[in-house]
C-alpha cells in the first residue's frame, strides 16, 4: 500500500503542476478588449442604435450616374436627393412614367416670380442651412389654443411666424416651384427632341427613359416641398380666418360653412400673394377673406330670395286651379311659407338639388341627376343619395309641425 501511494504521488504533482500554468499562459497570450465609443455609433446604425437606411447614409450616391443636378450647393443636392428617395422613389413603370410626363406638359405651374430667383447665390443665401425642409423640433413646435372648442384648437396648433420666417417660407416655397418650372420646360424641350427623331437604338431609348423619369421624380419632389411650405403658411393663418368668418355668422350662414371657403380662399391668397411687395402677408390674406365671406353671404341671401320669389310664382298658378276644389287661400299661403322655411333649414347642396330635380327658383327645368353631378364633381349615385336625404328631412319637418285643419 505504502509503495503504491508513493508511485501515485509523483504524477499527480506533475498533473497539479500542469494545470496551474495554464491559465497563466493564456492570460499573457490574451488581447485587451476593445471597448466601443459611444459617440461614434458604427456607420450603418443612428445615435440611437437603429439601423439607417441607404438613402440616409449616402445621399449622393441615390441619383442616378449621369444624370443632371438640381441645386449647386452640394449639401443642398445631397439633401434635395434623399427628399426624392423618400417621397417620390423609383417605382414607376414605363407607362406611368409617360402618363406623369403627359399630365405634366399639359398643366402650368403658377409661382410668383422674382429677378433673384436666377441668380447663383441665390441658394446659398435662401437655404443657408443646407436643408430642403426644415426639421428642427423649434420649426414643428406646437401651440396651446384653450380658449377655443377642440375640433378648432387643433386646426391653430401651428405657431405664428415672425416677419422674417413669414418672407423666407414665401421665398422658398415660389423658389421651388419656380425650379420645377425650370425642369418642366427642360422635360417640354427633351421631349420634343426625342419625338423629332425618327429613328433611335434600344440603348438612346432606355437613356431618355432614365433622363425623362429622372426629371418627373424632380418636379413631383419640388412640388411636394413647395406645398409643405404652402401649408405651413396657411396652417399658421387659421386664427386669422377664424376671427373674420365668425363676424358673418347668423341663422342664415353656417360657421363650419364660412370656415371651409374662408380656408379656400386663404390658400389663393397664399398662391397669390407676393413677399417683394414689402407688406406682412395677414394683410392681404383679410381682405381676400373678409371679400369671400361678404361675397358667400351675399350669394345665400340672393338664393333665399330667388326660392320665395319662385314659391310666390308657383302659388299663383296653382292656386288658380285648386280653388275650384276647395283648397282656401290661406291653407295655400301657410303650406308655402312651410316649404320656404323648410328649404331654409337644408344645407347649400340639399337645397340646390331639391330645387333643380323639382324645378324650383331659377331652376325653370328639372335637371338630371348627371347633369347635378357633373356640377357638383361627385357621382350620380351620390346626387341622389342627397336627393333622398333632403327629402327625408323635408318629410321628418313636416311631420313634427304639421299645419293645423282648422286652416282649410
């Protein structure tokens, strides 16, 4: 026994011996860790740690090889191209691509024109922060509205603008569109070369393809800029158009109806409007507002009068036929004043149809259900969808207060 515990502890020194320098080998062999900055996230992923899309890490590289630019600030161009990737991308075929170039040759693009506009400063000074849009959380601040219902708060949420934010939104928006008119005329010159040819190889075609389409993806991009900037102008404007219309309201003129051609008419004024006059822009937009409303109210009191005149007229024709049957004269007057009242109680379109399809006012014929639709720009089914709902309600009238017998 002694001899064998002898044999076994030698061995088992030299298996002690072993494991006890292994660890210390691989530990000097062994590289520090590398410890990850945090203020450098890698390339493909935000500060936050989300993954950045292509459009967003390389601009540049997302317009085509070969193709035309559209600013000449590089940061601008870069900026205008990731604009492009994300509203217009590159999705269209051939088909719609021709379709858009069509529908774009054949509409004008209205702006308000300016001598600076050609300039080549120009855009270093108007777009000073080298970005299309602006997108700081200053630029989408929002305002508190208490003293207004809730469905109207939310349509003055957006902030005032000082005078010189109001004259650079102006700028840039007519800048814009006056870019796209630039490219629309270079797409109007393109287009006309390439029909003039009368003989073109496979490769020349699929190059005007990509320069055509190319130069729509531009246009629909500037005028989707150009049109953020429009609503900005009118979105801060919406108290303005609130504090006038509210001075038309009566029993006659609904609120909600002022307020939607009072909005209308805000957003011509903004199209209109031009900045190098040198005066704030509320200026002009209340009298283009304050001359729709009085214009508005105006038109419903000419069609009330118009109404009673064509009730008066068709109650003394009638009136001369049914006297023989023992309808009295004042039974007759009382169901007219019903029917004018009543007509007064439908919203505008109930009215002008119920008065078209029966014949009423200055309607001398009874007009077809197209023929309102056309009018109106809804579809025929919709015209008598209203037709059947405005005869309801003159139903639904007449039977809360019907005339008393004692009329007769």
């Amino acid at each position: 026994m002694v001899k064998l515990l002898e044999k076994t502890a030698p061995k088992k020194s030299k298996i002690t011996r072993a494991t006890s320098m292994a660890p210390a080998a691989k530990i000097t062999k062994k590289k520090p860790a590398t410890i990850p900055s945090i203020q450098n996230p890698p390339a493909d992923q935000s500060p936050a740690g989300d993954p950045i899309p292509n459009a967003v890490r390389n601009p540049v590289a997302l317009r085509p090889s070969g193709l035309p630019k559209t600013f000449r600030t590089k940061e601008l161009e870069a900026s205008f191209v990731h604009y492009c990737q994300l509203i217009c991308p590159e999705t269209k075929t051939p088909e719609e691509t021709a379709l858009s170039v069509k529908s774009l040759l054949a509409n004008d693009i209205d702006f308000m024109g300016n001598a600076d506009f050609s300039t080549s400063d120009l855009e270093a000074g108007l777009f000073a922060d080298n970005r299309l849009l602006p997108i700081s959380s200053d630029d989408l601040r929002r305002v508190k509205t208490p003293d207004l219902p809730a469905h109207l708060a939310r349509l003055c949420e957006t902030k005032l603008l000082t005078p010189e934010e109001e004259v650079e939104t102006f700028r840039r928006m007519n800048f814009l569109r006056f870019k796209a008119n630039e490219l629309r005329l270079e797409l109007k010159s393109q287009t006309q070369i390439q029909s003039a040819k009368s003989r073109t190889t496979k490769s020349a075609v699929e190059k005007n393809r990509a320069t055509n389409g190319w130069t729509v993806r531009r246009i629909e991009s500037l005028l989707r800029a150009a049109d953020w900037y429009r609503d900005r102008l009118v979105k801060s404007n919406m108290r303005l158009v609130i504090s006038i219309v509210k001075k038309f309201v009566n029993s006659h003129n609904a609120f909600d109806d002022l307020l939607s051609d009072g909005i209308v008419a805000l957003m011509r004024a903004v199209d209109k409007f031009d900045v190098a006059l040198g005066f704030r822009f509320s200026t002009y937009a209340t009298q283009v507002v304050r001359r729709n409303s009085y214009r508005r109210v105006m038109e419903n009191q000419k069609e009330r009068q118009r109404i009673t005149l064509s009730v008066h007229d068709s109650g003394v024709d009638i009136s001369d036929e049914h006297r023989a049957s023992g309808m009295s004269e004042i039974r007759w007057e009382a169901l007219r004043g019903r029917l004018s009242s009543m007509l007064d109680r439908l919203d505008r379109r109930e009215k002008l149809i119920v008065r078209a399809r029966f014949s009423l006012g200055g309607h001398r014929r009874v007009q077809t259900l197209q023929k309102l639709a056309d009018r109106l720009g809804v579809s025929k089914e919709r015209i008598r969808q209203l037709e059947k709902r405005a005869l309801d309600k003159l139903r639904d009238m007449a039977d809360v207060s019907p005339i008393p017998e004692s009329d007769l």
